[in-house]
C-alpha cells in the first residue's frame, strides 16, 4: 500500500524529499527481496542464536541473579559465548574488547558500502555485479536474527566506567579525549547499525506463502516487535545490574514472554511447519526459565538449588506441548470455524497455508491425503451449495 502511494506521488522535483527518500529505501529492499530464499536449517540456527540470548540474560552471572546450582556455571558461560559483551568482560582482555568493537564496526561499513552500490543500480536500473546483493541479503539475516543483541551491548559498554576508567579497559579514562572520541563513533555506528534492523524488520520479511523461504510470514508486526524488545533488553539488563532491579527485569522478561507466547497461539507465525514449531517452542521455554527466574527471586534468602536442571526438563515437556497444542489450534480453525465465517485475518491464514501445505504434499504423504480429504469432506457437509 505504502508503495503504490509513493509511486502515485509526482516524481519530480517538487516531490518531497523525505517521499522520495522512502520510496527509493522500498525499492532497494524491494529488489533485495527478489530470489530472497533462506534455508530452513539457516532459520532454525538464526532463532537458536536469538533464543539462547535472551536465556544469557536469565542465567547473566553479571546481574547476579539468585540461581544456585552446579549447572548454572556452565550454562552462563556458553550463553555469555552468544552474547559476546559478557565473555570478553569474563576474561578481561581489553585486545579482544577492541578487536570485536572494530570487527562490528567494519561489517557495518561494509554493510553501508554494499547498499550504497546496490542503491545506485537500483536508480540506474541495472546491476553490475549481483554479489553485494548476496552480501547484504546474508548481512540482514546476521545483523537482526544473531548480532542485533551483541553489537547494542559492544557499543553501548563504552559507556561503562568505574571509579573514572572504563571498566574494561581501565587504562582509558572516561569522559575525557579519546573515550569522548570513541563515544560519539560508536553511537554513530549504533544509530546506523538499529536503522538497519528497523529497515529489516518492516520491509525484508517475505509474506508469500508459495515462496520457498523458512522465514516467509504473514507480517512484519513479530519482527518489530523482537526488534524493540531486545533492544532494550540489552540496554536495560547491563545498566539495571544491581540486585534493587531484580524485580524490574524479572517481571520485564516474564510479561514480554507471556506475550510472546499469546502472539504464537494467535498467529502461528511462519508458513514453514518446523520453523514454526522450533519457534512456539523457543518462546515457550523463554516463559519458562523467566517464570523459574521469578520464583527464584521469591525464594532468594532460602536454600536451594537445580533450577538450571528444572528449566532443561521443562523444555523437554514444552516440546510435547507445544506440538500438541499448534495442532489442536490448527485442526480447531480447520473444522470447527466455517471457512466464510473466519473474520480473523491470522485464522484465515493459517486456514490457506494449511491447505496449500497439504495439496503440495498429498501426492508423497498418505497421512497429508488422508487430512486434505477429511477437511473437504467437512466443508463439503458444512457447506450445501
């Protein structure tokens, strides 16, 4: 809708920049969707990644949460792996510190450098050479799906200083020459780095059903909206890391997993069945382990232990629970709900992709044959004319 109006504006120069401007952004990112295709695999490695970084702010060492238990060591360590701020910071190597600040700047410059290319040959109306467009492509995928959190975290820690140095590297004074230097640099970059992601997150999201991409969905409203939470996750959890804001990231975490999770039943977002699933379930377990966080801030003074082992094992039913639950949702919308009679636009949804899911592999699964007859032979009594 946005485009065909841009498109209706006058295109010379009386048309306002800020129109002119959007509608070029569309039409790079337009063209960036074209041959669009990622792997179901890449979908599922890019949702773990994510995932298993919101669980490094439940399990952080660093906030000092009130988890006890053999377990929890190690699955600090390999969550604080994914989230990279955290163990640089475990370590304490100020050369490792700069290294991955630079190396997240120079994937932003060249990020930056390859739209640039693309955004002239989108004006021209011809491409040179078709290998930025898989650089950028790659890096959209990357930059929100696995380093939205980590690179937030990287340059917002230049801000983090102790006793006047800054806390990693303490032979860097803060507030004064370079570190002012580095401040406005990495904020650039930041600013830069989110406008990317905020770009991502509305227009580089495939929405066709037909296309074969494990990350096709019907709108762009959950990526926006993980976008917005992890942002200020990473801010929050590394600036609230005293014991008096427990409270506050606890009851964070635990509200925007409950939504998280409302959102799924709703919606069943992502065509694809095990992208879908991997993801009801990643969501789920989210819920979990800050539900187990919250019970642990009740019980902080008492003596206990395992709730590492207790979030694994609950993981383990929600999988169960979690299948069975899309499927009764899905099997509800399909039988119960007369197709002319579904008003919500999401049951409509999944209501279509169902069924052309199931034409697509009726001819190599009896099961799928056996559901695509049963589902007509419903509508068929459900519906006389």
């Amino acid at each position: 809708m946005m485009l065909e109006v841009l498109n209706g504006a006058d295109k010379n120069n009386s048309t306002p920049l800020r129109k002119r401007l959007i509608q070029h952004i569309i039409e790079v990112y337009s063209e960036l969707m074209r041959q669009r295709s990622v792997s179901v695999p890449f979908a599922i490695i890019m949702l773990s990644i994510m995932t298993l970084q919101l669980f490094g702010y439940i399990f952080h060492s660093g906030e000092h949460f009130p988890f006890k238990g053999d377990w929890n060591g190690p699955v600090t360590s390999v969550t604080n792996l994914f989230r990279v701020y955290p163990a640089i910071k475990e370590i304490g190597s100020v050369q490792m510190y700069w290294i991955v600040q630079y190396v997240f700047v120079g994937l932003i410059m060249v990020y930056v450098g390859h739209a640039i290319y693309v955004s002239y040959c989108v004006a021209a109306g011809k491409f040179f050479f078709l290998l930025p467009l898989k650089v950028i492509r790659n890096l959209n995928s990357l930059f929100f799906w696995a380093l939205l959190m980590p690179v937030t975290e990287m340059f917002v820690s230049i801000f983090f200083c102790k006793s006047g140095n800054h806390k990693i590297d303490t032979d860097l004074k803060c507030w004064v020459g370079i570190h002012i230097f580095y401040c406005f640099l990495f904020i650039l970059f930041l600013i830069i780095f989110l406008s990317i992601n905020l770009a991502v997150s509305i227009l580089y999201n495939e929405s066709s059903s037909s296309c074969i991409d494990g990350l096709r969905r019907m709108d762009t409203s959950l990526e926006l909206l993980l976008l917005l939470y992890r942002i200020i996750v990473a801010v929050m959890a590394n600036l609230a890391d005293t014991t008096g804001y427990h409270w506050v990231l606890a009851l964070l975490y635990v509200t925007a997993s409950v939504y998280l999770v409302f959102l799924y039943m709703k919606q069943m977002p992502y065509y694809d069945t095990t992208v879908s699933l991997f993801y009801g379930i990643s969501v789920c377990s989210y819920f979990w382990g800050s539900l187990i966080l919250l019970v642990a801030k009740f019980l902080h003074s008492a003596d206990y232990s395992g709730q590492a082992v207790l979030i694994i094992v609950g993981i383990l039913i929600i999988v169960l629970i979690v299948t069975n639950a899309r499927t009764k949702r899905i099997q509800h919308i399909l039988f119960t709900t007369r197709y002319d009679k579904i008003r919500d636009e999401c049951e409509l949804d999944v209501y279509v992709n169902t069924i052309l899911t199931l034409l697509k592999e009726q001819a190599k699964n009896e099961l799928a044959e056996m559901s695509l007859l049963g589902i007509l032979s419903h509508h068929k009594s459900e519906c006389h004319n």
